[in-house]
C-alpha cells in the first residue's frame, strides 16, 4: 500500500498463516477451534486490496474470485485444503470447504461470459504436500476448462519450476501449465528471488517471464551497500523459447533429458542462481524432470515411467522410485 498504492495487489493464503502453521479447520468447525479468527481478519484486510463484495467467500474460506479487466479474471484459491498436514483433512479431505465446487461454478461462468480466467495460490497442485485426492478432482477440473483457465500461478517449494497439465484421456498432449515462482526467503541457500510475468492482454496467456533476484554471498561480503537486485534471465530469451505454451514446455522438459547445458543452466535457475546449490546426480535430475511433469500429487509412478532411470553411487534404492 505504501510503495504501489495505485497497483491492484491479489493475495493469496499460505500454510504460515495459521497458528499453529497448517492448521486450517474446515468452514463447519465452530466455537474454539474455529479459524474464523483467521478469515474474518483476511475479509478486513484483503478488501482493502481487492475491493467489497468478496466477504462471504472470504469469511467462509479464505479464497475469491475478482474480475481485473474487461474478459479477465482472477481466482485465488486457499489451497490449504489440499494439505496434506492440516490435520483437519482427516475429518474431509474431498471437499473440506466445498472450494472445487465454488471453483467449477466459478469457472462455468467465466466460460458462458466467454472470459479469460488465471488461477493463483499457494501449494501446487502437483506436490506431495497436496493430498491425492484433492488433487485428482482438481486436475479434473482444470481438465474440463483448459480454454477458460489460461495460467496458473504458486509458490510453496521456494524453488524456480512449473507443471505440466496434460489431457486425462490423452497423457501426451499438454493442456496447461502451473507456473512456481522462486521465492523472497532464503529457504535452504537461495538467493532471494522474484518473478515478472508478461501477460497477452488479448489472451491471458503468459508471453514471458523472467526472474530478478540479489546475490546474498555478495551482500553478505558488504553490509555497509544497499543490495543489488539483478535480472537474472528471462525464459524466452534463456531457453530459446518460441511462446510459453504448454506445448512449448512439454518438447523443453523432453530436451532437459538429454541436452546437458540446457539441464545445468535450469538447476542453476532452479537454485536461484545460488552458489551454495547441491550437486545434482542423475536421480537428482529425474526427479526434478519427473516434478515438471506431474500436475497431479502422488502419481510419480505413473508420470515418470517414460523417464529413462538411473542409477546413483548416492542413492541407490531411488532406482527404483
């Protein structure tokens, strides 16, 4: 509010916000558990940012849905209900806020409106951390409405990456994509980082993205400096990319197989752009290949059959993973 104060900010709850963290009760617990103490303060304070008329979603919740422009709308989504450590989801962990089903309506009429619609939250859909089932019936959806949700936004891994969609009668064909931005905290010895997005204001779709961030090692050299944010590259530009589409990142995750250049410089971007960045062994490089491609939580077995296995001084039971 202060440094964009003309700027419409659209947030979106994460898995720290509660006390204690990933604890979010479902809208039917009531009384002293209750995390109404939570939404009703989210209602206040978010308003402010997206305007009035959100406060039921919002109380009941925590997610919303706002129209930013002419054909163009945002969802966010509390994706805390697909987490798989909120205790909370032992009682109902289908539909523990009936958010999907607000979300199909949501999307249906975008559809019928003939609008563009971008998804933001949290967890990724495709993590571990969100529960298989949550995830399921949202990979479903999104499959339904692949020509009216054009983007998807989260955070959650602190690292630079993204998931492929792909279509649930046909497991070649990419249909959407979940982009990952890398994060402002340090985490595990990352440079802070933040994501510029260039969107098609005819489309919605994603044109470019590229990524800034501050080398902490030389900050940390010079305390006495401001610290220098730097572009730190830009994903057309970087990969030779024609578009962002999800085509386009499907035949680039095929190419990160074998092309071992373009691999380094994505875990260098992965990392981002961190000196203190892990080796990476060919497991290492599966699994990350194998994250890429899994739009859907717990289903590794399936999605990552196609990727060649291989063997690891370090780790030698992931051979079979």
């Amino acid at each position: 509010r202060q440094y964009f104060p003309e700027l419409l900010i659209l947030p979106a709850l994460g898995n720290h916000e509660s006390v204690p963290v990933d604890s979010f009760p479902p809208p039917f617990v009531e009384g002293d558990h209750s995390i109404g103490w939570l939404y009703n303060v989210v209602d206040e304070e978010w308003t402010k940012w997206i305007g009035v008329g959100h406060s039921p979603t919002l109380r009941y919740g925590a997610y919303y849905s706002v129209n930013t422009g002419p054909g163009h709308r945002v969802i966010s989504l509390n994706m805390n209900y697909c987490m798989n450590k909120n205790i909370w989801l032992l009682i109902n962990s289908t539909d523990p806020a009936q958010e999907l089903k607000w979300l199909v309506y949501e999307l249906q009429l975008a559809e019928f409106k003939g609008e563009k619609v971008h998804i933001i939250g949290h967890i990724p859909p495709g993590h571990v951390d969100c529960v298989s089932v949550w995830s399921r019936n949202f990979n479903k959806i999104i499959d339904r409405y692949e020509h009216t949700v054009t983007a998807q936004f989260y955070g959650h891994t602190h690292a630079d990456e993204f998931q492929i969609f792909y279509d649930l009668q046909d497991q070649t064909r990419p249909t959407n994509i979940a982009y990952i931005g890398p994060s402002v905290t340090t985490y595990y010895g990352l440079n802070p980082s933040y994501r510029i997005y260039e969107i098609s204001e005819a489309t919605g779709k994603v044109v470019d993205h590229e990524t800034w961030n501050m080398d902490l090692e030389a900050a940390n050299a010079n305390p006495q400096k401001a610290p220098q944010w730097r572009k730190l590259y830009s994903a057309r530009e970087m990969y030779k990319l024609d578009a962002l589409s999800p085509k386009v990142w499907d035949e680039f995750v095929k190419r990160l197989e074998n092309d071992y250049d373009l691999f380094s410089a994505f875990y260098f971007h992965y990392h981002a752009g961190s000196s203190w960045r892990p080796e990476c062994d060919p497991i290492c490089k599966r699994q990350i290949i194998c994250k890429l491609r899994s739009s859907q939580s717990h289903t590794k077995a399936k999605t990552c059959k196609t990727i060649a296995k291989s063997w690891s001084y370090f780790d030698i039971f992931n051979w079979f993973y």
